[in-house]
C-alpha cells in the first residue's frame, strides 16, 4: 500500500509485469506495471513508444513524484534505473 504526500518523490524498486503502449488523444505513452514490495505501481513515458530495455520480468528502480490515476499510483516519466537479475 503506497501511501503519498504532496509532491514528495518516492523511490521504488520491482519487476515488470506488463507493458503496454496507450494512444489516447495524439500522444503516445508506454505504460508498464511494477510489482513492488510495496504492492503495485504503473509507471508511463509520455511520448514514448517504448523505453530501451524496459521488458517484461525485468528488474528497474523508478524515482519520481507519485500521482493518484484512474489506476492507483502511478509515475508519469520518472527516472529509472535497469538492475540485474534478483
């Protein structure tokens, strides 16, 4: 469960389980899901049609300021970091 406070950046670390790419309106966005600790976090690239080596199974840190969406918690172009295998 995340809990958030206004515009305080969080930092999490989890495993791809999904991927996505959304076209709502005229701009792109590439969306995943995270499965964290923590529970679940989507995380999307506005613009983006995909994000190098952003795949599925694959472990990443994000860092960014949380928004509440239409799904939870989500990260809108945060900073991320590919790790290795856990």
């Amino acid at each position: 469960e995340f809990t958030m406070s206004p515009r305080q950046q969080i930092t999490r670390v989890g495993t791809v389980l999904s991927r996505s790419f959304l076209s709502p309106s005229d701009v792109p966005s590439f969306r995943i899901c995270l499965e964290t600790a923590g529970g679940f976090i989507n995380v999307r690239w506005l613009g983006r049609m995909e994000v190098p080596g952003v795949t599925l199974g694959r472990r990443l840190q994000v860092c960014g300021i949380p928004l509440q969406g239409e799904d939870g918690v989500e990260l809108i172009n945060p900073d991320y970091h590919l790790l290795g295998d856990k």
